[in-house]
C-alpha cells in the first residue's frame, strides 16, 4: 500500500489546490492520501478564514483520505518549526512520499540548498553551483520565492526520514490578488470576499460572508491587551522576544486603525508574518514556558477520514500508533492549547457557543 501526504492551510480551498491532490495522485500512485493541515489559525499569523472542520470537509470532499491537524503551536512559528511539526505527523502516519509545490519546481537546487547551512560561505558555494545571484540570495535570505523556502524547510525536516519528496510547479503567485483565471491564490480570494466580489467561480466552498475571520476584527483587543499589561508579562508570552513588546506597545499607542497598525511595526527586522504570529501568541496569552514544557509531537489528531482513510487509520492503531479521534485523547498540553485557541478563534465571531463545542465534539466522516 502506498501512502502519499500532503502539508496543507486550505485558507480557503481552491481549484489550485484540488490541481495539487490531483498531481500528488498522479506523480505517486497513492492509495491512501493524508493531509496535514493548520487549525483556527495558519501560519502567517491569521486566523483562519473559516474553521477547520469546513476546511476538513473540503478536504475530504475533494480527494483527501485522512485529515490530522497541525497543532496550534506549530502554526504559529516560522516555516522551520512548521514543517518540521507537519513532517513528524506524516512520518508517524506512515507516508511514503510527499508532495509540494514549488515556484521553481527545481527539486535538485532546493535539496542542495536544504543540506547546507544558511550563511554567507554557502550562499557562494551555491552561486558556483550555477544559480543566479537574485534566486540564490532569495533562497537563503527569504525574500523571494515562499513555496520555495517553505519546500526547503520541507527538505530539511525530510533528512533523517525515509520520505520520499516531490515537487510540482505552483500555479499562482503566493501574493497575488488578481481574479483573471479559474485557479487563483488563496489570498485572492480572501481579498475578494472582504470586498464583498463573488468568488463562486474561484472555491468549491461555500463561504458565508458572515461567518468569516479577519485578524482585523481582533485589534480592539490586541490593543488593550499592549496597553494594559506589564513589559515583564509580556515577555513571558511566547514570540516576545528581542524587546518587540516595546515596539508594539508604541505603535498601539498611536494609533486605533489596524492596518496603519500593522504598516507601522514591519520594518526590515520585523516582517509582516513575524508580527502578525507574535500578536496570535498575544490574544491567546501561551507563555513560553507553557510551550517548553510540551512533550514530543506522538499523536495524531484526526480532524476527519473516509471510508479508506478509516481503514487505515485502524491499521496504524494496531501498530500502536497513538490516533486521537476523540478531544480527549489528545495530550492534555495540547487539548489545553487547542480548546484556548478556539475560544479566542471565536470570541469576535458571535462568541458561538456551538462552535466552541465542535472543538470537543466533532469529527468529520464522510461516507
């Protein structure tokens, strides 16, 4: 039986990304197909568009065989930590093969570059290999090509696993926002349903206006949180780091708008994603030693299945894989984290009390 995975945000789904399990189908022949995706908030620092069990379903709907979520915790880091988590989920669930997407799709440089440590000796061994100076620079620096550094990040955490990687040409470009084509990025659709433009064409999901979440809805909070609390608590919280408190304390200070907010903290030390995941750490108040205490990742935790997916989940419990199907089945450090992110997930959402509950409760099983 061969075991394919994929690393996923869904933020929403869209015809890309069905283009992406259809290839991962195709380029390794899997029988079963796992998806490891982010929860209520993914890793540029946001809440989720929409909740994970709507995303789950899409999922499922559209070629997924199995569902595991990634932790909160490891959503809200760098790509490093992020694949590193996803990759020990996939290596745990068995996968032989991943597949990703890539701007360069050149799966040879992107190994090489993965071997090596990122610093000025290497960047000039890299240049001698061929690479031009602008992709190479981009590589190791991250400032061009994110499917790329991400696919990297990948490769690194591949090392010491017997997964096999793949890689295939990404369709659209990460920041675009143009709706000219049926398969347009993620963030495209994002910013078409907060200018209220129909995106019918563009997702097989069906997203109610209403029900959507925006990091912008959170700054009357995120910016009483800054004002209110002490410096020393502040550094506690994970993510503050380097004296960034004092930094967003000043810009909270002045102003009540959330982009100029935003605007005003990047600087060429901060980016965008880097703020945006330390105010996430803010809202949910995770400290740093919470997250030093938090044992190895040895659980799966399925956020939905088929019928295939059921089958082989119950293959990978008789080898004694720890499966969490169940809230409470999830390591008690994680549950906490998990059910603590979605109460802030939903506190400016209606405050949905049956929301909270699908947190505990709820499994999609698509039949």
């Amino acid at each position: 039986m061969k075991i394919s995975g994929i690393v996923v945000e869904y933020n929403p789904l869209h015809y890309g990304h069905i283009y992406h399990i259809q290839k991962t189908r195709e380029i390794t022949n899997c029988d079963i197909l796992i998806a490891v995706m982010s929860g209520n908030f993914v890793q540029r620092g946001e809440p989720a568009l929409i909740d994970k069990w709507q995303r789950t379903k899409a999922a499922l709907d559209n070629g997924v065989d199995i569902v595991i979520e990634l932790p909160f915790i490891y959503c809200n880091q760098s790509a490093k930590q992020f694949a590193q988590a996803a990759i020990t989920l996939l290596n745990i669930a068995k996968v032989d093969s991943i597949v990703f997407g890539s701007e360069s799709n050149n799966l040879d440089e992107l190994s090489k570059i993965a071997s090596m440590s990122i610093n000025v000796d290497n960047l000039k061994e890299v240049l001698r290999s061929g690479i031009g100076f602008p992709k190479a620079y981009g590589l190791m620096a991250g400032e061009y090509y994110p499917n790329d550094i991400l696919a990297i990040a990948y490769l690194k955490a591949l090392i010491n696993t017997s997964i096999q990687p793949y890689s295939i040409q990404r369709t659209t470009h990460y920041h675009d926002t143009k709706l000219d084509q049926k398969i347009v990025s993620a963030k495209a659709i994002r910013t078409a349903i907060l200018n209220d433009k129909d995106i019918k064409e563009y997702t097989p999901m069906d997203i109610d206006a209403n029900d959507i979440h925006y990091l912008a809805q959170y700054y009357p909070y995120i910016r009483s949180l800054l004002l209110t609390l002490s410096k020393d608590y502040l550094k506690t919280i994970f993510l503050f780091n380097e004296g960034i408190e004092n930094h967003l304390i000043k810009q909270a200070d002045l102003t009540d708008d959330f982009e100029t907010f935003i605007n005003n903290t990047v600087t060429r030390r901060y980016s965008r994603a880097r703020i945006q995941r330390t105010l996430i750490a803010l809202l949910t108040q995770i400290t740093k030693h919470e997250v030093n205490q938090l044992p190895a990742l040895d659980t799966l935790r399925i956020l939905g299945f088929n019928q295939l997916g059921q089958k082989y989940l119950r293959s990978l419990k008789d080898n004694e894989i720890k499966i969490a199907t169940r809230f409470n089945q999830i390591p008690k450090p994680y549950r906490k984290m998990e059910y603590k992110t979605t109460l802030v997930y939903n506190m400016f959402n209606n405050y949905n009390k049956d929301k909270i509950k699908k947190e505990i409760s709820s499994l999609i099983i698509k039949k």
